[in-house]
C-alpha cells in the first residue's frame, strides 16, 4: 500500500512539475517596459547586449559607466540615474551577457574576462575608446571592475583609460565573502544545479533578495517583481549556475584582481552598506582598509545592507559625488 501512495504521489507530481517548467515569464511592468524602450542593444559575439546612454550635463565632458551586480541589471541603478546624467556628461549602464535584457546564451561558459571584454566592446561602440572614464560598480561589477582596472593599468590599446573607480558592496575578498546557501549549491553541485534553477520559483527568489536588504529598507512587492521579472527575461534562471561560476573565479584569479586593487594609481573609493551579510561588518571592511590604503571610504548608516543605491539612494548619491569632487 504505501508503495501504492509513493507512485500515486509521483505520478501527480510529474505533471505538476512539468507545468510549473513551462510557466511564461511574468510580464515587464511598465517601469521596466520603460527602462527597456530608453535603451538599445548592441552585438557582443553573436549575442544582443542591452545598454542605457544618457546625455546629461552640458560643458562636460565626463563619462560615466555603471555595473550592475548578480543576479539582477541595469535597472539597479534606476533611483540614481537622474542625478548623475545632470553631473556626467554621458551616463551609460549595460545589461551583462546573462543578465537583464541582454541574451543569455546556454550553454555558455560565463566568465568574468568575457564580462569585462563586453564592457570594453560597448565603449569601443560608442566611440569612447580614446576618452577617460569613471567606473561605479556594484557587487558582481565591483569584479568586473577590476578586471577593468587590471587591464587599464597594463596600458595596452583596445583597454580603458579609468579616471576613477566606486566600488559597493561586492566581494572582493574571497576570504570575507559569504555566499548564500542557494548561490553555494548552483556552483559547486552540477548535478543539483540545473533543477534548482528551474524549481527556483518567485517566493524563493523573494526570500533570499530579501534577505540582503536592510529590515527598514526591504523592496516593495512591486520591486521584488521588477527583479524576478529581469531575470526571468530569455529564460535567465536558467543561466544563473553557470554565471555563479564567478565565485570560484574570484578565489582563483584573487593575486591578479586584488593586486590591481592593491597597486593602481587610479582614485578609489569605496561605499558600503555595514549590514551585508554577504561582506559582513566588521570583517570585509578591516580587510579592504589594510590593503587598500590609497582608497577612500564612506561607510553608510548601519541599517544599510548589500544594495546601498537602492537601499539609499541620497547618501550613496552625496558620497559619490564627495569623492568625485576631491580630486
């Protein structure tokens, strides 16, 4: 008899299961619709990458490129985006291949060398390659950043010429990183893996999005859709063990990220939320401060967790903007 229940149970499991696979992606708010019909896309290898460009400020000619972190986009950056494009004279932010409105091919080998290789393919497409430029990274982007960082240090044509970096938030260190539990089982388990990313359904992804959010800074239902609905775009839940690959990236290349880091020349800063629980407090911030000594940083109210552009948007703006001015 029980052998009868198991059966039953699977044989009605099955179906359901089948059906929640093929559940259409939700549909794009008209606060996305919006952010995507400000954009174009441009072709990085046979793939459409998603990018906003703004012209802001005029008599500058400063430009600015803001990167995004994992899993969600462009749209990160949407309460500050105003603000800046009336001090930059171009404001340009892009989907990373995987990510947002940009394809998300699979299977793919995502790497953060690739990521950094679209950024400079957008700049080289907007015909800024001979133009300094001013990097705010968030997250993933603080990586890819230094990749960036690593590659315009080198001097060598086709790389970027940084004026300046931002960094928020991202996981420098893998030694003071700690990843979710869901992020450590999509990389490390490649039998688990491509389940998880198709069971992984809306309440799953709100809890652990929530649980990097300050308790007085959550996103509202609205803002959790906005996220989920990006990543859900070209079947991007499909894709995210294969990005996750990053983290073991990180500890892999650590020598030649932190050691640009560590050695560049170029203005850096850093703004942290102090309630992450990705870079906890006190720990991360010890660290970048003992070896990034020509850094500076603004170390925002403690109730500020792992998003402190959305979390708060005024003090990251003002701590921005204080050290753009200070050199």
């Amino acid at each position: 008899m029980p052998h009868r229940v198991v059966a039953s149970c699977g044989l009605i499991c099955i179906p359901l299961v089948a059906v929640y696979l093929h559940i259409p992606p939700p549909q794009l708010s008209p606060a996305l619709q919006k952010w995507q019909s400000a954009g174009d896309v441009f072709h990085f290898r046979g793939n459409k990458i998603f990018y906003r460009d703004s012209y802001g400020a005029l008599g500058s000619s400063d430009v600015l490129i803001l990167l995004h972190g994992f899993p969600t986009s462009s749209y990160d950056w949407h309460k500050i985006w105003e603000p800046l494009a009336l001090r930059f004279h171009r404001v340009i932010a892009l989907d990373f291949l995987g990510f947002g409105f940009s394809d998300k091919p699979r299977p793919h080998k995502y790497s953060i060398f690739e990521q950094a290789s679209v950024v400079e393919a957008l700049v080289a497409h907007l015909g800024l390659s001979n133009q300094r430029v001013n990097l705010i990274s968030h997250d993933y982007g603080d990586t890819v950043a230094l990749e960036l960082l690593y590659r315009s240090d080198q001097n060598r044509t086709g790389h970027l010429t940084l004026n300046s970096l931002c960094l928020s938030n991202g996981g420098l260190f893998p030694e003071t990183q700690h990843p979710r539990l869901l992020q450590t089982l999509l990389k490390d388990s490649s039998f688990l893996a491509p389940l998880l990313t198709r069971l992984t359904n809306f309440m799953i992804f709100q809890k652990g999005i929530g649980e990097v959010f300050g308790p007085y800074t959550q996103p509202t239902n609205a803002d959790f859709w906005d996220m989920w609905s990006s990543i859900r775009y070209n079947d991007g839940n499909l894709v995210m063990d294969s990005i996750l690959q990053y983290l073991n990236q990180r500890l892999k290349h650590r020598e030649r990220w932190v050691g640009a880091l560590t050695s560049t020349f170029v203005p850096l800063h850093m703004i942290y939320g102090p309630l992450d629980p990705v870079n906890p407090h006190p720990q991360f911030i010890r660290l970048y401060q003992q070896l990034v000594q020509r850094s500076t940083l603004t170390i925002l109210d403690e109730h500020i967790s792992h998003y402190p552009q959305l979390e708060d948007p005024t003090g990251f703006l003002n701590a921005y903007f204080n050290f753009i001015h200070s050199f």
